[in-house]
C-alpha cells in the first residue's frame, strides 16, 4: 500500500448466548498493510485520571471483510476498535480500498 505505515490483525467481535460480548481468539484477517494516522490531537473521551481515547483513522487496499466492533491490533500491538467504516470501490486515484474510523485507549 502506498504510504504504508504499519500492519494490523483483525479480530471479530462475537456474542455468545447469554449476551456476553467478547473476541473471537481466531483472526479473521492478518498482518494487512495499512497506513494508521490520528483523526485529531485532541482526546475524544477521558474516562479517568489514567484512560483515555483517541480517534485514528486506518486505510487498508482492497475491500476488507471488516465489521463495527471488530479489534485491530497493530504491529506494536495497540489496539484499535472499529467505529466506523467507509468502503471505496472503482476510485481511480487509489482503486479500492477501506476507511476505518477507530478508537484506542491509551495508555494502552
């Protein structure tokens, strides 16, 4: 990928009968080039003295099997949750590629 920084494993987020959420320990994608950058400076959500998020924006080739809720982790292995995501089909800039919105809590 052009201006590649990074690569993330993706984990799909399942429910188990009892409503329980947690990650599938099998990834559905794995070591996919990205290029990872933050969506702003500034701290979307503080929890507490010790938590915050912040928003970054992932850009992967190709149309991903990716989902909201799904967990990226990185090659540092930070870990990104999946807020929001925007396909691009038949662009002739950049051919097709996704968009994830994401959020990470640091420290992480």
């Amino acid at each position: 990928m052009t201006g590649q920084n990074n690569e993330i494993t993706v984990y799909r987020l399942i429910v188990d009968g009892e409503s329980k959420e947690s990650y599938d320990t099998t990834a559905v994608i794995s070591d996919e080039p990205c290029y990872i950058e933050p969506i702003d400076a500034q701290v979307a959500t503080i929890l507490d003295d010790q938590n915050a998020f912040y928003m970054f924006k992932i850009f992967c080739e190709g149309q991903l099997d990716i989902r909201v809720g799904d967990k990226c982790i990185d090659q540092q292995g930070r870990a990104y949750i999946v807020k929001g995501i925007e396909p691009f089909s038949n662009n002739p800039d950049t051919g097709d590629m996704t968009q994830m919105t994401t959020t990470s809590r640091f420290p992480s």
